[in-house]
C-alpha cells in the first residue's frame, strides 16, 4: 500500500505570488480579486457537477456566475483534469480556520457552519485548525468539522487515520499551507497560477525558500486560463 | 508621431516572483539558478542570430549551450515572436550598473566593459546608472555606454533624446525596473514567467502594489517553455 500523502490541491495563486486578495471579509473569502484566481476552476465539469444551483446561495460561492452551477456537461480539457485530481483518492481534509469562516477569536456561538451551506462539498472528516475548542459538526452529506486546537501535527495525525489509507488534502489558506510547507509535511503542491495581478495580500512564498525545504517543480501544464504548477518534495 | 515609451520586454521572472536568484556573482550574472529563467529565449532565432560562437566567450553567456549559438534558423514561434519584439522600435537603453557589471564602488579602473565582449548587443545607446562617474565608451557595432549619476529620471530624459523618436529599452536589474515602477514611469512591462523555483533572491514584486501605481495585465501567453505576460498603465 503507497503511503498516504498530504497534497495541496488546485491553489490558485496570481502571477506575483499572492493565494488571497487584500481585505478579506464575510463577502469577499479570498480578499478583494481573489476570485479571479479560481475562474479557471468553475468553468470545470468537476465544479459544476459538484454544485447545483443552491450552492449559490452560500456566501463562499456568492461571486460565481449563476450559470456554472448544476451543469452536467461543464468544462472538460487540462483545467478539468486538474480539478478531479483533487478529489481523487482524498479521505479527509486539514483547513485553516479562516477557511473555514470568517469569526475570530472564541466561538461566540455555534451559528457558523462553515462557507458552503448545508450540505458541504467534503463528504469526509474535515479537520479545522483553531485555538478555540468547539464540538464536531456533522453536516448532511457525510461532512463532520472537527476542531483541533493541538497545532498542525496533530491535525495531519488525525486526519490521516480518518482517512482510511487514502490521502489527506490541505485547503488552506494561506498561512496554513505555508506552516505546513516550513513543517516539510507537504508532500504534493499543486499550484494553479493565473492571469491576475494582486499587488498585495497573503504571499505563498515570502521568505519560504521552497528549494532549501527540498521542494522542486516537477510538471508544468499551461492550459487557456491558467498555468499549473506541481511541486513535490525529492 | 507616437509618444515614446519606456519599455521593459523580455524580462524572466520564476514561478515564485524573482528576477535573479540569490548570490549573484561575476560567474552568475543572474544569480544561482538564474539562468533557467531565459532558456526560452537562448533557443529563440533571435537570440541565435544575435551572437555568434565567440559570444559564448563573453562572461555573461559562458553558461548557455554552445549549439544555441550563430543559428540563421533557430525557434520561430511565441517565444521568437516576443524575443523579436524586444528589439523593435528601440533607440536606447537604461540599465542598472549591476546589469553593466559586477564592480561596486568607484571604477578603480576602466578595464571592464561590460559582460559581453568588444561587439555588445545593443548598438545604439545604453545608458547605466551609476553613484560613480566615468567617461562615455564606445565599443564596436554602435555601442556606446554612457554612464548617468543623476538619477532615474535624468537618465530617462537621456535615453529619450538619444533615442531619437523610438522608445527606450528598460534592461534591468531588478532594483533598477523597480525603481522606475514605483515612480510610474515605465509604460509597458512584459514578463517570462519561467518554471523555475528560486526560493530568494531579488523579488519584483515585492510590496510594490503594482495595481495601485496604475498597472494592469493586459496579454498572457503561454508557451511551451514560459508564460509571456504583458502589463501596462491603464
């Protein structure tokens, strides 16, 4: 049996090396412009498919065009491909914890549920790194949160034994897939740069120095919209 | 009469946003691993026709492959196309002293002439910033550098008038394109995003909030061997 990985997944980030826009907020999840790094994603079969309209209605997805959702014939080509290798032998998910809402500081209450609606598109154990304690959350659709407030190792640890063999994807943001990559715990980073000029908000790669981490580029596909990147650790 | 431009053309960058990697020195003119960022412009017809095999004597190219050197038919296509372009319409350049040479401080004496032997490849002329004063040099083929220790904007002005109607080639370094960003003077910026992993170095973008000095990518690209992006002052 191959060992089971951590990789990061279809991670939009702009051509000067931002993965979120500034002034991130209820109504703009990946910052002012954010959006557009992930264009190339919801014009994917696999996105529409993932989505019926509904999902609009959840405050993660309000900036995509109402058109991309509930499509049974969406997109197909390198940017597809891409996006169902991201769902491909996954079996639980790590995500920062302003991923996974935008509330700081202690749970006020347990009101939050998450960007995505009812019904989130997870499907497995999704575990959510805090420092604030909060029970699990069992979502329809298979999705149960869970809290971790003991730091990252103990989150790939738990993750990796709910999921039953297969990989473990990291979401995100930001600043958790680079403690993870200091970490060296990131065996996979797919990168997917696109058309858009950010000028400030949370670099990927400020003062990482990947190389000396042992990460190198191993694939690169340019396809219309974006350009993917994957990196591995030799 | 069209207005003349400020250019910078043909300008590599890494996947992770640097221009030149991290110890630059008189045998790594871009810094470790630097020289990965124009591999698709050494094999472009135009670089081949450029120079001949003694070019390869020269400091600055003694790294790039002997077979890519005085090719009548080397790579036509994208990469050729944007390559071509950087010389088109252009009646003078500015460059940084770094990009001159590797000497700092005052020109304890004048033997050296740049990185690229007695027949540079401009041919016109090349204006170099510089704290240290130094006499104008002709070389062969029309060269002459001029060496300018009043400033961006003098040499701007300069590089103007000698240019005689066409526009001013902006060659680099880092620090020098950035200077002329941040006081808004360049009109046209188009970048080779190369899949290259540099980890340090000098950062173009870096805290420099392209966007808000006005600049917006207007032209992507891809090709084979890099991601041409164009951008501009809207």
């Amino acid at each position: 049996m191959a060992a089971q990985k951590l990789r990061v997944l279809s991670f939009g980030i702009s051509v000067d090396g931002y993965s979120a826009g500034p002034n991130q907020s209820l109504n703009h999840p990946l910052g002012v412009g954010g959006t557009g790094l992930m264009e190339w994603f919801f014009s994917t079969r696999t996105f529409q498919r993932m989505h019926n309209p509904e999902s609009r209605e959840t405050v993660g997805l309000a900036n995509v065009p109402e058109h991309l959702f509930g499509q049974e014939n969406g997109g197909a080509g390198i940017d597809n491909d891409f996006a169902a290798r991201g769902f491909e032998n996954v079996g639980a998910w790590i995500i920062g914890r302003n991923m996974f809402g935008p509330v700081r500081g202690p749970w006020a209450d347990e009101e939050w549920k998450g960007w995505w609606g009812g019904n989130p598109p997870y499907h497995c154990d999704v575990f959510v790194l805090t420092h604030h304690t909060r029970a699990p959350l069992t979502m329809e659709g298979g999705t149960t949160f869970h809290f971790v407030t003991d730091g990252i190792e103990a989150a790939w640890r738990r993750a990796k034994a709910a999921a039953n063999g297969k990989d473990v994807r990291l979401g995100g943001g930001v600043a958790t897939v680079r403690a993870y990559l200091q970490a060296g715990l990131v065996d996979e980073l797919h990168l997917a740069q696109s058309p858009v000029l950010l000028g400030s908000g949370e670099s990927l790669f400020s003062g990482l120095g990947l190389p000396s981490l042992g990460y190198r580029l191993v694939e690169r596909v340019p396809s219309a919209k974006t350009t993917h990147l994957v990196l591995a650790r030799s």
